[in-house]
C-alpha cells in the first residue's frame, strides 16, 4: 500500500517526491489501521472549485467548465477541465469533506 502525504515535506522518514509534487511511502498493509479520503472545494472569482494542491501560499484549483475564465492565472488542461495557480487568499467558502473509506481486513 502506498501512504499519501500532500503539502511540505513529512517529518518521517522514507519518503520520496513524484513529479506532481506528492510525497508517498510504502507500508505494509498491517501498518494501515484506517483510510480517508480528502476533497477540499472553494469559490474563486464566483466560480466553484476543486482544490487540488496548497503550497507556498498558493493554491492549484480546478473546474469541469467551459469557457476557461477570462483570467490571466487560468489556463485549459485538457477538454472540459481548466485550472488556475492562485493565492489561497483569494478562496472564499472553503469546504473539506473527509470520508473513511473500508478497508478489508
């Protein structure tokens, strides 16, 4: 099983960075007592949004909806979905939703 870490770089050990800036171990699965799900939502710029990664005090957003916005931040990914890097202080309404997912064992 791979253990997830988003955000600055964990205090434990044995964690490598990808090229999406995740940073992820191994474990075995007798080390996992639980596992949860996490997605974050906002308004920026009167649109609602999916947070996808906070760093250095920006955060990367993204919407299934077209046009892209007339914004110079934002840029199309790929059909449909446009995202933008902003400052998380531009994000109004900010919901986490945390949900446990089962895990058999």
């Amino acid at each position: 099983m791979r253990l997830l870490w988003r955000g600055e770089e964990p205090d434990e050990g044995g964690f490598e960075r990808d090229h999406r800036g995740v940073w992820s171990r191994l474990v075995d699965r007798s080390e996992v007592s639980r596992l949860q799900s996490v997605e974050t939502w906002a308004v920026w710029q009167g649109r609602r949004v999916q947070v996808v990664k906070v760093a250095g005090g920006r955060a990367s957003v993204q919407q299934w909806q077209w046009p892209v916005p007339d914004h110079p931040a934002a840029r199309a990914i790929e059909n449909g979905l446009w995202g933008a890097k902003v400052p998380v202080e531009e994000l109004t309404e900010v919901v986490e939703t945390v949900t446990e997912v089962p895990i058999a064992l």
